[in-house]
C-alpha cells in the first residue's frame, strides 16, 4: 500500500497520515514502527537517534551532561539530519554518518541525560515537526503523540513490564554469549533508571496521549504486538474522517 493511497488522507487538509508510537524502551518500538512503516508503504523516523546523536557530541566534546547551558550552546552550532532508510534511520552529525556509533550503552545514557532539557527538546521537537510535516511517516519516540504531532491521526502508546523489556534488550545487547559479559539485572536495573528519568523530567515527560491506543506486549511476541499494531491503523483507516483517534481509544 502506498502512502498515496486515497485512505492515508489526514484529518488535516493537505497532508497525509502521522503514525505516533510512543513508548519506554525494549517495549518493541523500533521493529513495529518499522514493520508498519513497511506495511501501509511510510516513512519510518526514530526520534531517538537524533538525540542519541546530539548526546555523542556532547560526549565528544567532554561536556557536563548536566551543563544545560553548555549543551545549549552546543545544540545551537549543530546540525543533525534523520534520512529514512529500508532497515535503520541514517544519522548525520555535522555531515557525518554516525549510524553505527549510537548504539552502546554510553550513549544510551548520555542520550536520556541530554533529552531532559527544554531548550534541547524544543530544538529537536522543531527538527521532527519539519521532518514528518507533509505526513506520510510512522515517527517513534516518547512524546510524539503528546507534543510533536499532538494531532497525528493514529497513536500507539506501547509498553510492557520492566523485567519483559530488560530481558528483551539483555538478548540485543548478546545475552549470555556477549563479552565482555553481563548479567539481565543489570540491564534492567539500567532500564528502570532510564523509564524513571524518561518519565518524572518536567518537560513533556514519557506518558500516553489520552486519544492514543496502549498496546501492552508483555505477553505477546513481538509478531502478535506487530499484527496488533497493523490492526489499530486498520481500523483507523477504515474509519471515516469525522471520527478522531478519541472514539479508537474507548
Ligand atoms: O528511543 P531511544 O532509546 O533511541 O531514545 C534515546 C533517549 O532519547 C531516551 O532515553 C529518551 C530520549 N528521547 C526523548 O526524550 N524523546 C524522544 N522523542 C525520543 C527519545
């Protein structure tokens, strides 16, 4: 299906469908935004990369990740560029290619440090207004249906239990075969620190939008919670334009 398709048109005149998935970390985000953006023929845009990104300047620059006006500074000479690709996000830092270096731990916690700051989420809330404007896009973070695309046609606020989501991201990360070696504890411990700071920040907190649809996998395969998914746009789309995402919610 393209996302030319006639049934993509938005409830906002001259744009076609925003897809928002918000959700805390390990609840599958990634893979069924993918899997959507796929299936209903969208563009696919991780939020998270981008401040996964800008969170590897700092890192690289030595700055304080606590040093909000270092890291406003810093935002203001910096260029990041999201370009949607088949599989994973491009990520351009100042015209580099950074893909591959957002992944690790290190990052991972900087990136939650540094999101916490309004002037770097309104900086980073303007980038991805510009990106998804015409629609057409699934977009992924944790405050898109809430602030970026307040009124993006279908939410998804997806989540699952921390002990779920850590065991998950424990497998990614290697699991038991990974070296240097580490125990699943740690690593939802690690999550726990990043859904509490993610979630308790002043500044448009983690929470669901009151019109999105949750879908909570903890006891589904990641194929059950992506059939889900494929199944909440379904009957967004066949749905006509006057009834907004509020009557999906019920
Ligand atoms: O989705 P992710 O794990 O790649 O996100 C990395 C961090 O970025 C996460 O800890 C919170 C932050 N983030 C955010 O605050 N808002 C978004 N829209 C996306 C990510």
């Amino acid at each position: 299906m393209s996302a030319e398709d006639s049934s993509f048109c938005s409830d906002v005149p001259g744009r076609t469908m925003i897809v928002a998935i918000d959700g805390p970390s390990g609840a599958g985000k990634s893979t069924i935004a993918r899997r959507l953006a796929s299936h209903f023929g969208l563009l696919n845009l991780e939020t998270g990369a981008m401040y996964r990104a800008f969170a590897l300047k700092a890192l690289r620059e030595g700055l304080p990740l606590d040093d909000s006006k270092g890291l406003e500074a810093l935002a203001s000479e910096t260029t990041i560029t999201l370009e949607p690709g088949e599989e994973d996000n491009r990520v351009l830092l100042d015209g580099e290619d950074v893909t591959g270096l957002l992944r690790n731990q290190i990052v991972t916690d900087a990136a939650s440090r540094v999101s916490v700051f309004p002037a770097i989420r309104v900086w980073m809330v303007r980038l991805q207004q510009q990106l998804g404007e015409k629609g057409g896009v699934v977009m992924e973070g944790r405050d898109i249906g809430t602030v970026v695309f307040p009124h993006a046609e279908v939410k998804i606020f997806l989540d699952a239990a921390p002990e779920v989501r850590g065991l998950r991201r424990y497998d990614q990360l290697g699991g038991s075969s990974r070296k240097p070696e580490i125990q699943p504890e740690e690593v939802i411990q690690d999550l726990r620190a990043r859904d509490q700071r993610d979630r308790t920040r002043a500044d448009s907190p983690l929470r669901a939008a009151a019109d999105a649809v949750v879908l909570d996998s903890t006891d589904m395969t990641l194929e059950e919670a992506v059939q889900a998914a494929v199944d909440i746009v379904t009957a967004k789309l066949s749905k006509p334009l006057d009834q907004s995402t509020d009557q999906l919610a019920s």
